[in-house]
C-alpha cells in the first residue's frame, strides 16, 4: 500500500474517532516514535558477527525446533 493510500484511509477514519479517541490514537503514534529514540543501531560489522554466530550454534545442533518451543509454552 502506498504512503498516498495510507494517508487517504487515515484522514477518512480519523473523523469518525471521538476526542478521547483521536488523543489515545496520537498518543500511540508518538509513542511509536519515541521507541527509535531510545533504541541502540549497532553495527553491521556487530550484526554480521552475530548471524555468523547464530549459524554456528545451528549447525552445531544447538537449537529448539519450533513444535518443541510451542509444546513447552503450552505448558506454562
């Protein structure tokens, strides 16, 4: 969907929320914008590494199948 469409949908469903609505919509929207803020971007010599990593313990059998992982959440 393009940026247009979006902004089109938004400005037609935006006048059918109530005040209390439109002010917990725009709380939320700068909510989404303060998350990037506070988040740490890390390298892409850092990323790269950690994939490396990740493929490493696969491969090395160190890892929970995810019927495994969803069998033991059903649990708690």
């Amino acid at each position: 969907m393009t940026t247009t469409a979006i902004k089109k949908q938004l400005d037609g469903y935006l006048p059918l929320l109530s005040n209390k609505q439109q002010t917990l919509l725009l709380e939320m929207v700068k909510s989404f914008l303060n998350v990037d803020k506070d988040a740490k971007r890390i390298t892409r010599k850092q990323y790269n590494k950690e994939i490396t990593e990740a493929v490493d313990r696969i491969e090395k059998g160190n890892f929970v199948k995810h019927e495994d992982a969803l069998n033991e959440l059903s649990k708690w």
